[in-house]
C-alpha cells in the first residue's frame, strides 16, 4: 500500500547541525579544527593559494605558459661544417647521417648561415635561413629544398 512506503535503510541521513553543544558531537570547534585561517569565518582562499608564502607556480617560471605541441623540431647545421665535403659534391641528409654531422633522420634538416662556405655545393635539405641560401649561392653553390618525409630511428 502506498502509505506504507518509506525510503530503504541508510538512505536519508539528518542534517549535520554544528555549532549546537558538545552533546551533539559537533560542539565546540564545529567540525573546524582549531585556530588558524581556515577556522575563521569568511575563509576564502584562491586556489594555489599557500598562506603568502611563494606559490610554487611563480617559483617554477618554466612551468607557466604554453608549449605549442605542433611545433616542429629541425636538427640545424652550420654552413662552416659543410667544408668536409670535396668541390661540387652533393650534400645529403644520408651523407650528414654518415659523417656525423646530424645525429639521425628524425627531425627534418634546416641549414644555417654561422660560418663560410669554402666551396661551391649542391645542398639537399628541408629547409634554409635566408642567409644561408644567398651564402651558398653566391659560393656558386645550388640550395635544393626537398619534402619533409624523415625516418624515425
């Protein structure tokens, strides 16, 4: 019968009264703690707030900000350490792999202008400073601009 229907065991709880004796198990500090700045009334805090001490997002600068996770990573090489290679010889990514002069094919190749070119040469690489191209141009040398498809490993 309808009149007879109550809610199961357990489910309605009495409300929390604090503040109203000791008898009650909620007297004297009201569920509060003792002392201190959460214990007062009007206790709002922002968070990462630390009680005026420094908070530990302006103690670690490198942590705030944004990092652009769609970057993309070139390994660089320096026109002066082109000069291992003879006169007229082709500079590719392989070739700067084999002599060391690029650590592996993970990252596409980009060519800077420190340095000076000694001789002309034909250079095959992902990408170029303006600098560097009018450097290797005016050595009598060729800038080639190939895609950026690179090997993992």
């Amino acid at each position: 019968m309808l009149e007879k229907l109550s809610p199961a065991l357990g489910a309605k709880k009495k409300r929390k009264r604090v503040g109203r004796g000791d008898g009650s198990g909620h007297g004297t500090y009201s569920g509060r703690g003792c002392k201190g700045q959460k214990s007062r009334s009007g206790n709002k805090m922002r968070p990462g707030f630390e009680g005026g001490q420094m908070p530990l997002i302006k103690r670690l600068p490198e942590k705030r900000g944004f990092t652009n996770i769609f970057k993309t990573e070139y390994s660089t090489v320096n026109i002066g350490q082109l000069s291992v290679f003879e006169s007229g010889s082709e500079v590719t990514p392989e070739k700067l792999v084999a002599l060391g002069i690029v650590k592996s094919l993970k990252h596409p190749i980009k060519i800077l202008a420190v340095g000076e070119m000694a001789h002309p040469l034909v250079i095959k690489a992902n990408k170029f400073s303006a600098a560097a191209k009018a450097k290797i141009e005016a050595a009598g040398g060729k800038a080639e601009e190939i895609g950026h498809e690179t090997k993992a490993g």
